[in-house]
C-alpha cells in the first residue's frame, strides 16, 4: 500500500494564515500574478473541495474542471467555510482507500497517491502565496515540504527548467526546503507585495 500523508498539520497551517487574513487585503497582491488575496483563498476553498472529492472517489463533474478556466473567488461565509474545507480534506485523505486505485481531479484521471501529493503540493505553494501576501509567517512541516519537493522536482531525463507551475526559479542549493519548493514551484522566494506594484 502506498505511503499515506497527514494533512492535518498543513491545513492547521492554512486555516490559520486565512483566520489573520484582514478585510482590507482581500484585494492585494498574491505571488500569483492573475489573483487577488480573494481569488486565492477562493482557489484554496475550490481545491480543498475538489481534492476532497478525488479522495472520496466522489467524481461528479465538477472534477472534470480545469480550475484555470476561471478566476475564482470568496463568497460571503468564507471565513467559515475554508476551515471546515479544510477539515473534509484531512478527514478524506485519512481513510486508505483514497490511496488506492484511480480518481479524477481538475479534469485528469490519476492514481489516487498522486492526487494525494498533488493536493499536498497545493496546500502547501498556495499557503506560501497566501502569508507572502498577508505578511505573515509561514513554515510548513518537514514532512509537508519534502511531498511538494518531490512533486515538483523536475525529471532528469529530461528537464526543461519548467515545473507544474511553470518556469523554476534558481534558488542556491543550500537554501531552505521552503525556499527550494517555492523556486520549483516557479515563484521568487523574496516575492513580497511591493514587488508586485
């Protein structure tokens, strides 16, 4: 059977950088060029959902969305919304058979393992994005990052610089794990607000 990953402590980690997420950078920058904070912390709802549906082995079609078709968005109950999102997702990936055999996500069909780490991986670049633009402080566990890196690093055979995300960014080899992940996933480590004016 494969490895299971605890999600708990990432979306401890998450629902706690969005509990200190104020009003007024609801429409600030993010990492992520096209987002506003709003429309990432409406992602962040989305995949929690979504990704607790692959691991339920729920596939309706909303898992047959490509989530970049839109820019999503929070509704007015967000605030209570994401943290109970969250708790599903670790709840559903607890359970061995969302481990085993295939699912769907974002319209791909997948091992169930792999949608596990793809979900971790989000968690994880996607509460990076979310405390870089609220200011806040961010270390992920060991164990959450060493998921994302492994996701993320591209295959030697055939390495085009690029990652899931796009573009790598050269981070120095002895920097962070976080530094590491976030330059794979194709963002600046020293990405803050001001950068984005």
């Amino acid at each position: 059977m494969t490895d299971m990953i605890d999600f708990a402590p990432q979306a401890r980690l998450v629902a706690r950088v969005a509990e200190g997420v104020t009003d007024e950078q609801l429409s600030g920058p993010t990492p992520c060029p096209e987002y506003q904070v709003r429309h990432l912390l409406g992602h962040l709802a989305g995949l929690s959902a979504a990704f607790r549906d692959a691991a339920r082995k729920d596939l309706g079609p909303h898992l047959d969305r490509n989530p970049g078709d839109t820019v999503p968005d929070v509704g007015p109950e967000w605030r209570a919304a994401l943290p109970k999102l969250l708790d599903e997702l670790v709840e559903a990936w607890r359970d061995p058979a969302a481990w085993e055999g295939m699912t769907r996500a974002g319209g791909i069909d997948l091992p169930g393992a792999v949608a596990g780490a793809v979900a971790m991986d989000e968690l994880v670049v996607h509460g990076w994005d979310l405390a870089r633009a609220a200011g806040q402080a961010y270390a992920p566990d060991g164990a959450s990052l060493e998921v994302a890196e492994a996701l993320l690093t591209p295959e030697e055979d055939g390495a085009s610089g690029d990652s899931l995300f796009g573009a790598v960014v050269p981070v120095p080899g002895d920097a962070p794990l976080l530094d590491r992940v976030i330059g794979l996933s194709g963002r600046d480590p020293g990405w803050t607000p001001g950068a984005s004016a």
